[in-house]
C-alpha cells in the first residue's frame, strides 16, 4: 500500500514539474509540440496532432485521455484531482475554447465523445458522471453541473446538507445555446437543439426543441414522424 | 502629501505582485505570497492559498481573513476610490476567473464560508454584501448598479447608474448564471434557481426561480416554526 502511495506521489511530482515548466511556454515558440511531446508520459492517454495552447492547466493526469486531433485553448483547466476513480475522457477531435473548466470532483467519469465543441468559459463539474455524444455544440457561457444541493432542513446550513449525484447524458448532435444550464439528473436525447439561456431540469426526448426556465419542448425537429423510422432513413442516408 | 503616498503605495503593490504573482506552487508561490502580500494588503490573517496568476488591484483596500483561498485568474479590483473596501472574511473561497470589482465609493463584503464560483462577477458602485456560507454558483453576476435611460436624446452610457446596494443573507444558494438586480436584498436561507434574474427582494427561507425571479415556495414547514429554532443557524 505505502509503495502505491509512493508511485502516486512521484508521478504526482512528475507531473507537477513538467505542466509548471511546460504549460507557459508561448504556442508560438513550438509550445504546443513541446507539450504534447512531454505530456505523453504523464496522461493516460494522448494521441496524435493534439494542439494545447499557453496557461492550460492539468491537474491528476494519469486520470486524463485525450484522443486524436483534440485542440485545447488558452486559459482551460481540467482537473480529476479528489478521487483515485475519477477519469476524464476527451474523444478524437474534441475542441476545447480557452477557459473551459472540467473538473470531476469525487470518484467520476466524464465523458466528452469524438468531434464535440466546447465554446469558452464553459464549465462541467462532476460528482455524478458526465456523457457528452458525439459532435455537440455547447456554446459558451453553459453549465453542466451533476450535482443539486440539498436543502429539506431550514435550521441547518444549504452547505452542509450534501449533494444529489445522479448523472447527466447528452446525446449525440445536440446543440446547447449561450449560458444554458444543465442540472443534475437530466438526460438530453439525440438531436435536440435547447434555446439560449434555458435551464433544462427534465429529460429532453430526441430531436426536439426546447427553450426557457425550465426548459419545455416548443417544437419537434422530426414533426410527427415515427422516431424510429426517422432515425432508420437517417442511418441509410449515412451508410450511403 | 496623500497623493505622494498613495502613489507609492500603487508602486509597491505593483512591484510585490508583478513579482510574485505568477510564481508557481512548485517554485513556494503561494507561501511566498502569504509571507510578502501582508505588506500590500490592508490586513491579512493565517494561512491564506493565493494560488499564481490572481490580480490584486487597490491592496491597501482589501482585507482577507484567515484561511480565503483565491485560485487563477481572480481579480480584484478596489481602485477608483479613497473608500473602496473589498473584505472577505475567514474560509472564503473564491474560484477561478472570479471578478470582484469595487468601482466607486464601494464596500464588498463577504462573509464566513462563502463560496464564489468560476467566472462569477459581482461589481459596484453600491455595496455588495453577502452572508455566511452562501454558496454562488458559476457565472453569477451580482451587479449593484442600473444605467439610467430615461432621456432617449443622451446615450445611455452618458446618464449615470443607481447604486442602491445588494444584499444577501446568510446561506443563501444562488443556482448557475443568476443575476442579481441593483437595490436586492435576498433574505437568510433561500434557494434561487439556476438562470434566474433576480429583480425585487426575495423573503426569508424562500424558493425563487425564473426571469424575474418570483417565489414558487417556501422552505419553512406550514406549521408555524420556532423562531428560536431558525436562530441556532446563525450561531453555528
């Protein structure tokens, strides 16, 4: 056990020394091909031509993949610090703006799949877990937050009565407007565009549209086609 | 002679910070900064975390008590006024990308226990005040002033703004992307829900939600409850 705790403490320092010496080095003097050449050995995983710009933080990068063509921009930080569980897992192609949070807080997975963009200052924070599907638009200034907190007991502080944990899934090809919030529990279907400044509190079923506080589905992308179908011509369309 | 002193004053605190601001944790940054920073700051108690890359404008106005953590990328900003004061009392933690600005003639003062999430905003020039152990979530804007536009001739930016002053009780949790509206006051222990833009005062122990804010419940049981018993929260 201690000599785990040994390896976990060298890697931690591994890390530290090479994100400090590394992370400020401007992209123009070769700063993101030095970076993705040195950080190999201290993520999980990192594939090939990812770009990460100056000031992009790290924090427990044994618990961080990051996928092939993912591009990172100034000011991120993406910390899995908290939990010897916790995993943060960015698929192919994935862009980050610059001062994006993700932080996974207390033994969480978050998930953002293949070619999926996040827009600046968003923030995504755990402790339940996190899917973001494939090639979403998340516009800047959302919240993506898997945890509520508790509040039944009037005479006890907000602060110390816990959080709910449950989990949030946004499917495939959703778009998210400017400075939506997602609270904990929701889960987003495929293809649904939610408005600007929405605060979604309920399950959203696929390929609607939706909008306000809380968030209600206005319209349908599908009309009153069979979703099955629908999805089946789509599938065709695709493979042809 | 005030003048000479308060410039040598700005000169110090930008000699210390421009110095010590980006030292990293690895090269002792944030211990430096705890050591050296008391001698810009208005008062500074035990074991402050000033993690690099915080910006402290006006320090000889700010004053933060034991234990405030300020992570990267805050700024705070008391310049522009004589007055100005920021105070964070003991346990604040104040996120990254937070900025606290001051403006004119302004006191913000936070309390105890305080959390302030990532890239919240709260601004004068009225007083800003919140309670103890709030929890204000991410993109908050707590904005104690209102342009005037009554005069549609003039530009808006040229007829002034109020600055009646905000007020937030003591463990109060403010959702993601709340707006709080000059001259509010929300009272001890409500719930505001995300997105919400709070508009007129909001009572006690009450559930708030939407554009404008209206409550839709209360977190008081429907029996009436000892007041006495409400009252144990504040001496926690």
């Amino acid at each position: 056990m201690s000599s785990k705790k040994a390896v976990s403490k060298w890697k931690r320092l591994q890390e530290t020394v090479l994100t400090v010496m590394l992370a400020n080095i401007p992209t123009k003097v070769i700063g993101s091909k030095l970076r993705t050449f040195f950080y190999r050995s201290i993520f999980a995983g990192l594939g090939k031509d990812v770009y990460i710009q100056d000031s992009v933080e790290f924090i427990n990068t044994p618990k961080i993949e990051i996928g092939n063509g993912v591009q990172i921009l100034r000011g991120s930080n993406i910390n899995a610090i908290g939990h010897p569980k916790n995993k943060i897992s960015i698929g192919d192609g994935v862009q980050i703006q610059h001062g994006v949070d993700i932080r996974a807080l207390n033994d969480t997975y978050i998930k953002i799949e293949s070619d999926t963009f996040i827009g600046p200052y968003v923030c995504i924070a755990g402790p339940g877990n996190i899917k973001i599907g494939k090639g979403c638009l998340i516009a800047a200034h959302s919240g993506i937050f898997a945890n509520n907190h508790n509040f039944t007991d009037p005479v006890k502080y907000i602060a110390k009565q816990g959080i709910t944990r449950k989990g949030i899934v946004i499917e495939d090809d959703c778009w998210l407007g400017h400075g939506v919030t997602i609270t904990d529990g929701v889960t987003i279907g495929k293809g649904c565009v939610i408005g600007a400044g929405s605060v979604v509190t309920k399950d959203i079923p696929p390929y609607s549209v939706a909008v306000g506080t809380p968030a209600k589905v206005v319209k349908s992308r599908i009309g009153d086609r069979e979703l099955v179908n629908f999805t089946d011509s789509i599938a065709k369309k695709l493979v042809d | 002679m005030k003048k000479s002193n308060s410039k040598f004053k700005r000169f110090q605190e930008v000699l210390v910070t421009g110095l010590l601001g980006d030292l990293p944790t690895i090269a002792l940054g944030p211990k430096l900064r705890n050591l050296i920073y008391r001698s810009i700051l208005a008062n500074m108690g035990k074991s402050i975390y000033i993690q690099n890359g915080v910006e402290l404008l006006g320090a000889s106005n700010i004053k933060l008590g034991s234990g405030v953590h300020l992570f990267k990328g805050v700024r705070m900003d008391a310049l522009g006024h004589q007055n100005n004061k920021i105070i964070l009392e003991e346990g604040v933690a104040i996120e990254r990308n937070v900025d606290i600005g001051a403006l004119d003639n302004t006191q913000i003062y936070i309390d105890k226990g305080t959390f302030i999430g990532v890239g919240a905003c709260v601004a004068g020039p009225g007083n800003v005040k919140i309670g103890k152990r709030c929890l204000i979530a991410a993109h908050s804007g707590i904005f104690a002033n209102s342009h005037n536009y009554a005069d549609p001739l003039k530009y808006i930016a040229d007829q002034g703004v109020t600055c009646k002053g905000i007020t937030i009780e003591d463990d109060c949790w403010l959702g993601h992307t709340v707006t709080v509206i000059d001259g509010v006051t929300i009272g001890k222990g409500s719930v505001i829900g995300a997105g919400a833009v709070v508009t007129k005062d909001i009572p006690p122990y009450s559930i708030a939600v939407g554009t404008p804010a209206r409550v839709i419940k209360t977190r008081l049981p429907e029996e009436s409850i000892n007041p006495t018993d409400l009252e144990i929260i504040s001496r926690n």
